[in-house]
C-alpha cells in the first residue's frame, strides 16, 4: 500500500473516556468494548483506525491483548482554563499540557462514553463536571464528538441540565444505553436524533473458564465498596432503603444457611491494602470474609479480561457494581443485580428485558431475600434463556457497528450546538 493510499484510509480516533488501568474493572471494560466495536466499523469501512486512550499513565505500555493496535496513551485532556494554568504554572508543568495538546489536536474524531455512567450528577457535580470537559476540549479543536452508549441523567441541578444540554446538541451523534436515558436526552434536547443500544462491555472478548465439573453451587457476591461507606458523601448518598452493609450481611447468611453452595466474594473496583479505607471492594471482601469465614475470596484482577474470565466460571451471580453484573450476565451466568440507581433497571430490565434482581432504593432485606430465592428457584429456566440473550447481545454489536460505519463513511462535521 501506498503510503498516499495509507494516509486516505488512517483515521486518528480519541477516546475521551479510555482507562485501561483503572482499579475499576468496569471502567476498563467499557475501553475494551468500545475498541472491539470500532475495530469492526474499521474493518468494514477499510479502514486503519489508530487510537489515543485517555485516563491512563503516559507512561505505561498497552496490554499484550491489544498490542496489535495502534494505541497512544494519554493521562487527560489539557485544561486551558485560568485555575488549571495557574496550578500548571506553579508546578512548572507546562510540557506536559503542551504534551496533551499535541497528541489530540491532530485527532479525526472524538468519542466518549462517559465512563458509563458519568454524564449524570448523581455522583456529584465533579464526576459530571470531568465529562463536561471532555466535551468542551472537542468543541474548542471545532472536532465532530461522538457519544458512546452510556448513561444519560438524571440531572438534579439546572447548572449541570444546562450544561448536558450544551453538550447532547453539540454531539454530532448520540447513543443512550438504554430507553430511560434515551428520553431524558430528547426532553433536554427536543428533536435530539438519540440511537438506543446497549452497555458497551457486553461486547468486551474473554476467554471462557473451565466447567467446574460438578460441586457445591458456585455463587459469586460482589460487594460495593462505594455502597458499604455510603457513598462518596458517606451519608446514605443514593438514597438505601435500609443500612447497605445490614443487606449484605442478611443475604450471606440467607445463602450459607443452605447446604450445597460455596459463597465466593468478588472485588470488581480493586486497589488493594495501600487503598486503606477506600470506595473500592476488595478490602470489603476481606472484611466480610473475617465475619464469615466459610466465604472465600476471589483472585484480585489485574484486568477486565481475568475478572470475567473468572466471573464466566460462576454458576450465579449477585453484585452491586453494575459492570461486574455486565461481565457475569454477557457470559451467560445467571444474575442478581443489588440496583441502587435507575442506569440498573435502564439497562437490565429495561433494555435487555432481564427483570430478575432488587433495587436497593425501593427494597429491603426481606424483599430482596424473597426475589433472590424466587431467582434460585428458576436457575434451570433462567440457564435456558441465556443463548438467545447472548444472540441479542451480539444482534445488538451488529446493530451499533452498522450504524457507526453509516456515520463514519461520510463526512463528520463538528457540530456549533445550541
């Protein structure tokens, strides 16, 4: 090939919101998804895509699994407002800003999902505020801005609606993850052309664990971190009908009294000892295990890929993280989502028609019991209904690849907003 003829056909691609190294799993697996999906629409449109992930250490190499690629790491967008060039200024930092900017001010495209869950204030206005800035980035460079499938809303103060609403109309496409966030997009934004497809790490690859081959009935618990010190805000922040750790607690001892099952705890937001008493789950893991020592304790995952893996080879899944919930439920393992905000049921019982789990919001230990033993009870029926999910899934990767090749054929304009 030509190198005229290769240039032609190389697209440089930013993904604002591109962790490969982040000590949450999910975050990782939406980078894994979204780079599964996008090699597809390359390989469709004859394309060479080359790729610069954000959220991640300059510093660091791409995993072998993606070393085939052709992937740029980048720790964050540049901020060229006042308060961020004073902070440069003091840490004479200024080659590193300098840094950033040239790796993505050359890009074709830019994409962004969120994190999954982010372009909301439901965790607060910071977590929001860092998607904003994603957006506002692509529109200072005037480059066109794609929004993955995530999360969109709710949006509780009307500085953040206000901003969301800039950054839906300056989009020049939108994906929502399910019908929920679908129609909070076109109430901000009426006429707002919004596409519905699914959570990006469903699509993420794994290699399959090995039938267990008989034994006690493998169930996999994944406490939230987040959840056991009440949120960010410590004091109950997402609204729990009752104390989080009283549910967890009250569902092991529900499932160590029955004979026949192994309870194994799975961290999905890892950091390990030097965390100390952080949001992630794997101290908690460690904790709840002290209190009840017939769990065991799952691998601590270097990577999204291990942690399914590992999840595949469960016989039943229950997890607050939502995307350890995507892992175990995408390979087929019947699941128990523990809910605590709308993007749950958007997605599972919404979008994928998957009812079966509780909202920790509207339900408590007695309610959440009574739905886990009703979900036990069916395991056989729900077993069978998981190839024709796994067919949506990919019916919906063909879906989303067919719709982003449309998009990227033609010209992608930046678009001026509202």
């Amino acid at each position: 090939m030509s190198s005229a003829t290769s240039k032609t056909n190389r697209r440089q691609l930013v993904l604002l919101s591109g962790p490969l190294y982040s000590s949450n799993m999910g975050c990782n697996a939406l980078t894994y998804g979204a780079l599964a999906v996008l090699d597809d629409v390359a390989r469709r449109l004859g394309l060479v895509f080359g790729y610069s992930l954000l959220d991640n250490p300059v510093d660091g190499a791409v995993p072998p699994e993606l070393a085939d690629r052709s992937i740029a790491l980048v720790d964050q967008v540049p901020d060229f407002g006042p308060k961020s060039l004073l902070r440069t200024f003091v840490r004479r930092d200024g080659a590193a800003l300098r840094r950033r900017h040239r790796a993505l001010r050359s890009a074709d495209l830019f994409l962004d999902n969120g994190w999954g869950d982010s372009f909301s204030d439901i965790y607060g206005r910071s977590r929001f505020e860092s998607v904003f800035r994603h957006g506002r980035y692509a529109r200072s460079l005037g480059k066109p801005l794609i929004l993955l499938p995530q999360t969109i809303g709710p949006f509780r103060a009307p500085a953040v609606r206000s901003r969301a609403r800039d950054m839906l109309a300056y989009a020049c496409a939108v994906y929502a993850r399910d019908p929920l966030s679908a129609a909070c997009a076109r109430e901000l934004v009426p006429g707002l052309d919004v596409r519905e497809s699914v959570d990006l790490a469903l699509f993420m690859p794994y290699a399959p664990a090995p039938p267990s081959g008989g034994g006690p009935l493998r169930i996999g618990v994944n406490p939230s971190g987040l959840l056991w010190h009440g949120g960010y805000s410590k004091n109950n922040q997402f609204g729990l009908k009752e104390d989080y750790r009283d549910v967890l607690r009250g569902v092991l001892r529900h499932l160590l009294a029955q004979p026949g099952i192994q309870v194994e705890l799975i961290g999905h937001d890892v950091r390990g000892p030097s965390a100390g008493n952080s949001f992630e789950d794997y101290h908690v893991c460690k904790l709840l295990q002290r209190e009840f020592p017939a769990c065991r304790v799952g691998p601590f995952f270097y990577g999204p890929l291990e942690a399914k893996s590992h999840i595949s080879g469960l016989d039943v899944f229950i997890g607050s993280r939502m995307h350890a919930c995507i892992a175990a439920y995408s390979a087929g393992v019947p699941t128990f989502p523990l809910g605590y905000s709308r993007k749950f049921a958007g997605l599972f019982a919404e979008k994928l028609g998957y009812g079966r789990g509780a909202d920790l919001a509207a339900h408590g230990l007695a309610e959440v019991q009574e739905r886990l033993a009703a979900c036990l009870a069916e395991l056989p029926a729900i077993r069978a209904e998981f190839p024709e999910r796994r067919r949506r899934i990919e019916s919906e990767r063909a879906a989303l690849v067919a719709d982003l090749a449309d998009r990227l054929a033609g010209p992608l304009n930046a678009r001026s907003g509202a």
